[in-house]
C-alpha cells in the first residue's frame, strides 16, 4: 500500500511541476513544444530532475539551505538542456528572494545559456530580463540598462506586449535610481496600459505606486496624488494587504506633510492594520515611527510612547534612532525629563557605526573579563610568588608566540592580496586596450560608409538634378545658334537664363548643405545648432536644440557619425514630414548617449513602411555602434525617433 501512495504522490508532484514551471514571476512564456520533446527524450533522468524542483519550490519559502540542495541533486541528474535551464532559472529566483544578488545573476547567466542552446530564445529572453534586475539590484545601471534594451528589443520583435512592458518597468526602475525621474516616467507610462489592458493587476499596482513616487520627485503633487489614489483603490479591490500597507503609509507621510494631520493618523492606522494582517515585522517599524510621530503633533504623547516602544521591540541596528529621537521628544512632551535626556542620549549612541559599537562591546567584555580576574586574583591570594610569575611568564610568551605568528599571516596575506590586486589590474588594462581598439575600428567603418554613402548621394544629386539641368541648358544654347529670327532668340534667351538660375541654385544649395558638417570641429552640440540655424534660416520651419550632460569631448569619429545621423533626420523631416517644428535634445548619461529628434508633421504608420536609404544608414550606423534606433510615430501625430548609443 505504501509503494502505491509513493507513486502517487511522485506522479502528483511531477505533474504538478511540469505545470508550474510554466509561469514565471516576471514573464509569462510557456514552455514550448520543444521542452517537451526533449524531456521525452531523456525521460527518467529529467523527470527525476523536475520532482527535485518541484520539492524546491515548495519548501523555499521555509527552508533555503533544503531547497538548494534539492535543485543541486536535479543538476546532477539532469540531461536535456531545456530542464537544466529550468534548474538554474529556479535556482536564480531562490537566490534573488533570499537577498544573494550575485549568486543569482550567475545562476540566471547561465539559464540563459541553456535556453538559447536549446532554442528556446523567448526564455532566454526572460532570463536575460532576470539578469538586469539582479544587476539593478547591486546598483550596477549601465550594465543592467543594457540588458533591459536587449531583452526590450526582442520582446518588441516578435511582438509580446506584456514581457516588453515588464522590461520597460525595469528600465524606468534604472532611470528613478540615476534620479531621472522624466523618462522612470514615461517607461512606466509605456508600461501601465498594457498591465491594464490584459488585467495583471499585481503588476499594475507596482507600476501605480511607482508612479505615484516618481512624480512626487518630480515636485508634482497632483499627478503623485493621482496615482496614490488609484493604486489604494485597486489594493482594496484585491485586498492586497502588502501593497496596502505601503499605500497607506505612504498617503498617510503625503497628508502629513500637508499638515492634514488627522487624516495622516488614520492612514497610518489603516497601514498599520494591513500589515499586521501579513505579519510584516520588520516592515511595521517604518508605521510605528510614523504613529509615534503623528501623535506627538496631536499632543497625544501618551499614544506616541506606546506606538513608538512597540517598533523599538521590533528595530535593530540603524533602524533604531529614530524611534528613540521621537521617544525623546514624547517624554518630553510629558513632562519626564530624565526619560527623555535617557532616550536622546540612546539617539546619539545609536547613531555611530556599527564598527563603534562592536568595539565597545568588546572592550566592555574585556573590563568584565579583567573585573572577574582581579577578584579571583584577590580570593586565590594564597598561592605562591613563584607559581604566579611562572604563569605570567608563560602568558606573555604565549602572548608574543600568538602576536608573532598573526603578524606574519597578516603580511603573508597581504602579499598575496597584493598579488592578486596586481594581476586584476593587469587584466583589466587589457580589457580596457582591446576594448578601445574594438571602438576604434568602428568609428573607423562608421566613418567610411558614411563617407562612401555621402560620395554617392552627392553623386547621385548631381547626375540627376545638375545633369539634366546642364543637358537642358545645351539644348536651348544648340537652338539660340540654328534659329535667326529675333523673337525666338529672345524667347530661347529667357529659357537658357532660367535654367542657368536654376542650376546655380541648385549647385549652392548643395554645397551649403555639405559645408555644415565642417562645424564639428566645435563640439557636437554646437555643430547641431549650426546645422539646425542654418536650416531654420532657409526654410519656413523652426527648429530647437537643447543638450545636457556633455561637458567633455566624444571621440571625433563618433562625433561625425551622430552628427551625420541627425543631419539625415532633419533632412527626411524636411522632405517628407510637413512639419513647421522640430526638436532635437541631446542628454548624456554617464557612459550613454540618448539623442531624441522629435517633429509636429503629418506622421506615419512605423510598422508598415520601408526603411529608405536614409533610414538604412543610420540603422547600419547604431549597430556598428552597439547603439539603439527607436522609431515612434502614428498618422497625423508626428513622429520621434530615439538615437541610445553606449559611450564605454
């Protein structure tokens, strides 16, 4: 009977895995036909491995240590790729939810692998999702931006709205933590509907609350308020407890500062009451304070005291102080003087390092230790002279032996330390020379296409305009030698004046449109504005430059080809759009470029057009330069188009 159960259960788990495994926390791919084939393949070896995964899953929660052993034993047995990309995915997550941010990337990295070896290329995606957010966790935002943009772009190809959206939400996550809180706000508006219009509403509530801080930095408090509002609603409506707590609290600090107290104590009771509801210890410290706080202002110090004990119970280490510094002020508030210096002292003492409070504490168990010493030293007063100077003389010995041989470990490891810091450093100056030389070979083909396109379309432009202008004009001069009557002298006369004025103007405008390109020499920026100054004066439009974040020089090559994409922007602009306003706004930040050329024209419809050369140009351009080349534009509302280019 037993046997029977075991084999049920097994059945059950695997079944039940092989199911679960199909959603992911933060993309919705499900495995496709190929996993399947290829388990069936190696059936036994990695249906054993997908049993250890599902036994993970269901003790992560409560047992770590159990739950990676587990996934280690699925490894070993496991032998299609597809199930040993699963492993690692699942191994990635349970890092990441346990705080272990490097652990996890490498873990996802090597998901990744697995998946593309396997051809499952929209996981592979997901997984490369997973690495940036590991990467955005350990504070490392160039390198996580990049991965967000290559799993972005991806995601748009094949047209799978809701990962692109989470990919988005990420890169807003990015640009809020590098305190570029526009464009955090524009991804996440990217992001909102979609989470909206396929009803994730986990999703859509994260996104909410984002939003909701993010343009509160951005010092617009009715947008902020907006977005709080709309994110309380839809917690209450799934009784979201978690994401309640932190609403309320954070709506309770808004009326707070407002000075609508009232209204601040009763969110911050309701965020009380939500997260007590979900047993969030540490996160109640945060409300408590808040309590505490709010009551002190309603001159309830009484309340205050019993709100602010209960989240110093709870704090430890940094987040103590401010409990006490608000005990301080409510005891005072009562009238007990000697509770409050008592607790304002404790607010100074919390303060320091924690390295000065390890320290302290050891120096009082020392003072202890030497306290317990002297009295035993007292009591055992009758033991010989003799007997004590030996032990004090073996002591210092041991003492100078112990120092001895901890000094030479100390050296030992610091050579080795030394050693390694040298080769680190060695290695990177290597990566760093071929790195340079790599960039330097692209500017160098950027270069030269761009030259050999423009040779071409001057070319171009002089067979087909000034050519047929010039043939023109030899006809009307062949006719001015044939014909002797006067009259049609006079006429032929006027038509050769025509087309000589013509091509003259032709062949200036020409030329002036080539000359602007000497200007790069002034920096990049100011190359731009000349441009744009020059067109604005010749045509009935206008156009505005606007640059930040560019107080050092790019190289000049990668200047040239930047200035040569915006210059055929312009140029499709002015032959195509019909727009009488263009902007052009160039931001760099820390080693990436973003360039946004921006019209108020008829528009397009981006998915159903074909590129021209112009267009091919500068797409060839962005990839020689590992760089991003985003098209926005519908019919009568315009068109953007983003240039993102690393500069590392």
């Amino acid at each position: 009977m037993s046997r029977i159960v075991f084999f049920t259960i097994y059945l059950i788990v695997t079944l039940t895995m092989t199911h679960s495994l199909t959603g992911y926390p933060f993309n919705y791919n499900p495995i496709p036909m190929s996993v399947t084939d290829e388990i069936k393949g190696n059936a036994k070896s990695d249906s054993i491995a997908l049993v250890k995964i599902g036994l993970s899953q269901l003790i992560s929660t409560e047992d770590h240590k159990t739950a990676l052993g587990y996934l280690k034993i699925g490894l070993e047995t496991a032998e299609s790729d597809s199930v040993i990309a699963l492993i690692w995915d699942r191994m990635g997550r349970l890092h990441f939810s346990n705080g272990y941010f490097e652990n996890a990337e490498e873990a996802f990295s090597k998901a990744k692998h697995h998946f593309e070896v396997a051809g499952q290329f929209s996981h592979s995606a997901s997984a490369n999702n997973r690495i940036g957010v590991s990467l955005l966790r350990q504070k490392k935002h160039r390198v996580a931006l990049e991965h967000f943009m290559e799993s972005a772009a991806y995601f748009e190809s094949i047209g799978h709205d809701i990962n692109l959206a989470m990919c988005h939400t990420n890169m807003a996550g990015v640009f809020a933590d590098l305190g570029d809180y526009q464009r955090a706000v524009e991804y996440n508006g990217m992001a909102l509907p979609v989470f909206q219009t396929f009803r994730i509403p986990q999703y859509e509530i994260i996104t909410l609350t984002n939003l909701a801080g993010q343009y509160l930095k951005l010092n617009d408090l009715d947008q902020s308020l907006f977005f709080n509002k709309k994110a309380k609603a839809l917690g209450e409506e799934l009784n979201d407890n978690y994401a309640l707590g932190i609403i309320y609290n954070n709506l309770g600090q808004f009326a707070y500062s407002n000075g609508e107290y009232q209204s601040a104590l009763e969110y911050y009771e309701k965020s009380l009451t939500a997260k007590m509801a979900i047993g969030a210890g540490s996160d109640l410290i945060p409300t408590y304070n808040n309590l505490g706080q709010i009551h002190i202002v309603l001159g309830e110090p009484g309340n205050a005291i019993r709100y602010l004990h209960q989240g110093l119970a709870l704090s430890i280490s940094e987040e103590r102080w401010p409990l006490m510094a608000n005990l301080s002020k409510a005891y005072f508030a009562t009238g007990q003087l000697d509770s409050a210096n008592i607790y304002f002292d404790k607010t100074l003492a919390a303060k320091d390092s924690i390295f000065s409070i390890e320290r302290q504490k050891v120096i009082d168990e020392l003072h202890a230790l030497y306290e317990i010493d002297r009295m035993e030293f007292q009591i055992d007063n009758l033991q010989s002279k003799q007997v004590q100077n030996s032990l004090i003389f073996l002591g210092v010995s041991l003492l100078l032996s112990s120092s001895l041989i901890i000094a030479l470990l100390f050296l030992k490891n610091n050579f080795k330390k030394r050693r390694i810091a040298e080769q680190n450093e060695k290695l990177e100056k290597q990566k760093m020379d071929q790195l340079l030389r790599e960039q330097e070979w692209l500017g160098i083909k950027a270069m030269m296409t761009g030259r050999e396109q423009e040779r071409a379309k001057i070319s171009e432009e002089l067979h087909d305009e000034v050519g047929s202008l010039l043939a023109t004009l030899k006809l009307y001069l062949d006719s001015l030698g044939m014909n002797g009557r006067k009259k049609d002298v006079k006429k032929m006369h006027d038509k050769a004046s025509h087309v000589l004025n013509v091509t003259y103007d032709h062949v200036r405008d020409l030329a002036h449109s080539k000359r602007t390109g000497v200007l790069i020499h002034e920096g990049l920026i100011p190359a731009i504005k000349a441009m744009a100054d020059n067109i604005s004066a010749a045509r009935n439009m206008e156009i505005q430059v606007t640059g930040s974040g560019q107080e050092n020089r790019l190289d000049a090559e990668l200047e040239t080809g930047i200035f040569k994409s915006v210059q055929e922007l312009l140029a499709n602009i002015i032959k195509h759009s019909g727009a009488n306003l263009a902007e052009v706004n160039v931001r760099q930040y820390d080693d990436l470029l973003g360039i946004e050329v921006r019209d108020n024209g008829q528009g397009f419809d981006a998915g159903n057009i074909s590129w021209g050369q112009g267009f091919t140009t500068i797409h060839q351009r962005m990839r020689d330069l590992n760089g991003e080349f985003i098209i926005k534009s519908s019919v009568s509302s315009g068109t953007t188009i983003f240039l993102n280019i690393p500069l590392a």
